[in-house]
C-alpha cells in the first residue's frame, strides 16, 4: 500500500519543536497513509473521514481541493471528481503530534459529501441499548 513516490515532507523528531515549532512534519504511518478528518468549514459538521498518502497530502496543499488515498482501490483520488461535489479546503490542521489532519471544506456542487449521496457520512447514530455492548443498535439521523 505504501507509496514512497510521493514528496518527501519534513520530519522532526523533537517532541519540542514538532509540538510547538512551525515546521510541517506529517506523521505518516508504517503504510505511508496519515488520517484526515473533514469538516464543514462555516458549521464545523463533521462530514467524513479519510486517508491520505504523502501524495494526496502535496496535491490537496497544492491545489486546494481535498485528495486522498483509497485503501480499497489503492489509487490517488480527488473527492467529487466524479459526482462534483468537491471539498475545497479553507483551512487546514494537525494535531500537537502532527499525527492526524483536519480540512475545514467548502462542498461544491450538490453540497453532499458522502458516496450514498447524504451532507455527511456520519448519518447513522449508535444507540447504545443496555450494558450489552453486542445489543447497541444503529438509528438513521434526519438533517
């Protein structure tokens, strides 16, 4: 799954300066993906969460609109490019260990951001029915 063609970012290993210095310095994992969480920009909704290989990562900065890495598919992918409902980053975070991302998006398009065509891919709540873990249900959530 990794792959090593992609830009090579920065890394720090003080604990220091990656927590709080302003060197770049995506953690990726053993398989070269780093997390991405995707927001709203004006409402904060979370909308959807993805992967992101060092590639996805420099085409996102570069062009401001959301890319990431299928695990399924294995390939690069630009979000909307077939529905046209593209993420445009307004704004881009990293946690204090630079381990994970947060875009804060415009949606284009139809304004959905999930594949089953809904605002978010958040769209089922976990009803927890007793101390039974294994009797927790699923609701759908209206918007």
């Amino acid at each position: 799954m990794r792959d090593d063609s992609g830009p090579i970012f920065k890394s720090v290993t003080d604990k220091g300066a990656l927590e709080e210095g302003l060197v770049f310095a995506p953690k990726f994992d053993e398989d070269g993906l780093i997390p991405a969480i995707v927001s709203d920009h004006a409402s904060g909704e979370v909308l959807m969460f993805a992967w992101m290989n060092a590639k996805a990562l420099a085409k996102t900065l570069e062009t401001r609109c959301a890319y990431f890495w299928s695990r399924s598919r294995r390939k690069l992918w630009k979000k909307g490019e077939e529905s046209g409902n593209v993420l445009r980053v307004k704004e881009m975070r990293t946690d204090c260990d630079q381990d994970v991302l947060w875009l804060r998006v415009k949606v284009e398009g139809s304004g959905v951001a999930c594949h089953t065509k809904r605002r978010s891919c958040f769209y089922r709540g976990v009803e927890v029915q007793s101390s039974d873990v294994t009797a927790s249900k699923l609701r759908f959530i209206e918007d």
